[in-house]
C-alpha cells in the first residue's frame, strides 16, 4: 500500500484494540486519532478534518451505527470502517446501509486491515478527482490531461522535441490523443505563430492526395480551373501534420520521400520545384516497424520519419488518468451543453476504470457527452452506462467464454467505442472492412 497522509479516526472502547490498531496504521504512515466512545469522536470531528473513521460496531451508551448515522447527516466528507466481534449478516447490512464502506469482523489480521483502508482511500480519491468541478491543469501540459507515468514521459519528450525542428513521428493507437501532442511541439516550437495544419492521409483518396499535399497549376487535370497550392505550401514556415501515414500509397511514399530529402514539393502540373521550411510531424496508429518488415511501407521513408519518436500509451495502460479525464470531459461538456455537472456514483466509476477502452481518450469523451445528454437525473448510475461497460464490471478474472465469443464481444466493444464507425474499428482491430462485415453477419456464438 502506497504511503498517504490521510488523517484516520479510530473508536474503540478497547484500550488494547486502539493501541493495536494505532500502531499499525501509523507504521504504514497514516496520521491517527483515538477515541474511547462516540461523544469524544464527535468532539473531534468537529474540529479535525477526518478522511476515514474505524469504529466498533457496540460500545456503552451510543453505538457505531449511531456514530455513522450521524457522519452521513450531517455531511462529513469522512468514509467509515465498521469492525465487530459480534459479526452477523444482519449488523453487516446495517452497517452498509447508514453508509460504512468496509465491514471487518474481529479478529482480523492486519492485512485485511490494511486492505480495507487501501480500498475505502481509493475510493475516496477516485470519487474527490471526479467531483473536482475544475480540474487543474498545468500550464506546461499543453491541454493534455493526466499525471500518470505515462503522460509525464510525453510531456518530457514534448519539450525536448519542440527544441528543435527535427521530423517526429508519434505512434499510438486511434483516439489516443496524436494529434494533440503534435499541436503540443508545434505550438511550443518557434513555429508557434506560424500554421499548424493537420492532414488525415487516410480520408483522402488515393487520386486527390497529391493535389492537396502538393497543390496543383491550372489545367493540370481535368476541372483545375486554378492553380491552387497544396498543404505543405500552406504550412510553409509552420507545421505539417500528416495523421495516419501509413494509409499512403507506396507511390505517395515515394513523393513524400522526395520533401523530405529536398525539402523542396512539385506542384502537380509543374516543371519546377518550390523550396518550404516546413516541420513534418507524422502519426501511425500500426506498427511502423512491422510494416517496413512486410513490405507494407517504404524503409527509407521510416528511417526519414524516425528522427524522434514519441509513442502515445493506450488508455488502458495510463487508468490512474481516467478519473481526471471524466472530471474534465463532465466539466467541459456540461458547460457547453449548458447542463448541470453530474456525479457519478462508486459503481459507475469502478466500472469505468475496469473498462478496457478499446477506442481510448475518444471513447471516454463520447461516453461521457451521451451519458450528460441523455441522463436527466442528478447523479449517474451503474444502469445508465451501456450494457457492454456494465458486463465488464461483472466479468470474472477468467472469462468462461469460448474464443469465438470473446471475439465478438470484443468486436462489438471496439465498434461502440468508436461510434459504429466500421472504417476506424477495422483499423483497430487490424483487419479490412470486409473481414469486420463477415464477422459481424454471423450469429452471435454461444458461449
């Protein structure tokens, strides 16, 4: 268990049992407070922030149930703990019912102690970071939300790429957040006053690509009616962002080459080169590596793009993140919408930190919008989320399921994460459109 200065009240009529507990907690560098009956935690809580309070369940006069009673009604941020050596189901569902967290039948090891403590404190800062109305976010962090391991060696490699005007090429799944960290170098680069122009290769047709990087003279092709530059001659003195480089033709990846050695483009129609100062941040959400391996993308055009690499982690390997994520999408999207900012309740939020987040940052943001859209009530529940995330919370460790189920259910999760978009999910799961359309006309397998 990670060490936390959280303030711990602990109320036993037991002398021994206090001291017991008193040490142990303090050794794991909890601060602790003692009292012998309720009237002298009372006193306390009055004038001492408590973050978690351990209480017996029988002691003379008033009991631990009356103690919880009284936290919940009169709006204690404090969670409570309930320990008993008279344990029964009937005092267990009391206890959870006026509001304990956690029910410990004595004797109990320290261990389960300790385990209780850790689950009721992450509990607490989960539901504290998701009801932060305004979450702060750092001035350096360029609009990207999150502290985790992750997130800090992205900004890391941020300032150090926007040091210089080296190509980079920031790899990551789709929705992750690329292009954010391409805006993030440029816009703290020397370029900053200069354009920022993102480019979606994949959106593009094949035939149209070159004229809208390149730009192209009048009467080079049927209906250019004009000469008109392309993107890279818009960027000029900027950033250009190409999304998804891998999407180009290997024709395409030889022109774009050609830029990049020469730092010069053809407009198509044209005889003569044009010289551009341009920076080229490119993204992949496929293993570029893999591709070059496979023959699948050019290996000089890789080791040309590879300068600095800046790999964007999935949301399921940053989940410390998600709870800050939700505080800022709930309180940028109920702005907008103009509605009231939602709680979320314990369940919701576990459910959605256990969520694989096949479609990412992406997925979250969307979840989030639909859930303040369409849910009228104050707070959002477990119910409320769609049946896929509710499975999820419920799932065992180790599905008993068999392949082919698996794979469907995984299939439909990507699908719904990125809004039945079939384009985005094929790529995802690293298949074509056709193989998804087969997989989807079959019969859901039985499990």
């Amino acid at each position: 268990m990670k060490a936390r200065k959280k303030r711990i009240l602990v109320v036993d009529d037991a002398t021994s049992a206090l001291d017991i507990i008193k040490r142990n907690l303090v050794r794991r560098n909890f601060t602790v407070f003692t009292a012998s009956n309720v009237a002298d935690a009372l006193k306390l809580l009055e004038n001492t922030p408590i973050d978690i309070v351990i209480t017996d369940y029988k002691m003379p006069q008033t009991s631990g149930l009356d103690l919880i009673r009284h936290i919940k009604e009169n709006n204690f941020d404090a969670e409570v703990i309930m320990i008993t050596g008279y344990a029964s189901v009937k005092g267990a569902v009391e206890a959870v019912k006026m509001g304990a967290e956690e029910y410990l039948p004595k004797p109990f090891t320290d261990e389960e102690l300790f385990s209780a403590v850790e689950r009721t404190v992450n509990k607490q800062d989960l539901r504290k970071v998701v009801l932060e109305k305004s979450p702060q976010i750092r001035p350096d962090s360029y609009g990207i939300i999150g502290e985790s391991k992750g997130v800090r060696k992205i900004l890391a490699d941020i300032g150090k790429a926007s040091s210089s005007s080296a190509t980079v090429l920031v790899l990551g799944e789709s929705g992750t957040g690329k292009e954010l960290v391409a805006r993030a170098i440029h816009y703290s680069s020397r370029r900053a006053s200069a354009p920022f122009v993102p480019v979606n290769c994949g959106a593009i047709p094949e035939k149209l690509l070159e004229s809208e990087l390149f730009g192209h003279m009048k009467g080079a092709f049927t209906g250019a009616t004009e000469s008109r530059a392309g993107f890279f001659q818009t960027a000029d003195g900027g950033t250009i962002f190409l999304d998804e480089v891998s999407e180009t033709s290997p024709a395409m990846q030889v022109k774009l080459l050609r830029v990049l050695q020469d730092k010069q483009v053809c407009m198509v129609g044209a005889r003569k080169a044009r010289k551009i100062d341009v920076r080229i941040v490119a993204s992949s959400n496929k293993d570029l590596g893999t591709l070059v391996k496979r023959q699948g993308f050019r290996e000089d055009l890789f080791f040309r793009l590879n300068v600095i690499t800046i790999p964007v982690p999935p949301l399921r390997e940053r989940r410390d993140d998600i709870p800050l994520l939700i505080s800022h999408f709930a309180s940028k999207l109920s702005d907008d919408l103009g509605k009231p900012l939602p709680s979320f309740s314990d369940e919701v939020l576990q459910a959605l930190m256990n969520y694989s987040w096949p479609g990412n940052i992406r997925e979250l943001e969307n979840l989030i919008q639909r859930l303040i859209i369409m849910v009228d009530s104050p707070s959002i529940e477990i119910t409320d989320l769609p049946s896929l995330m509710r499975f999820s919370a419920l799932q065992p460790a180790v599905p008993n399921r068999t392949l082919a189920a698996v794979e469907y259910e995984y299939i439909r999760s990507v699908l719904h994460g990125t809004n039945n978009n079939k384009t985005r999910a094929a790529k995802i799961l690293g298949i074509d459109r056709k193989t998804l359309r087969e997989k989807l006309q079959k019969e859901k397998p039985s499990s």
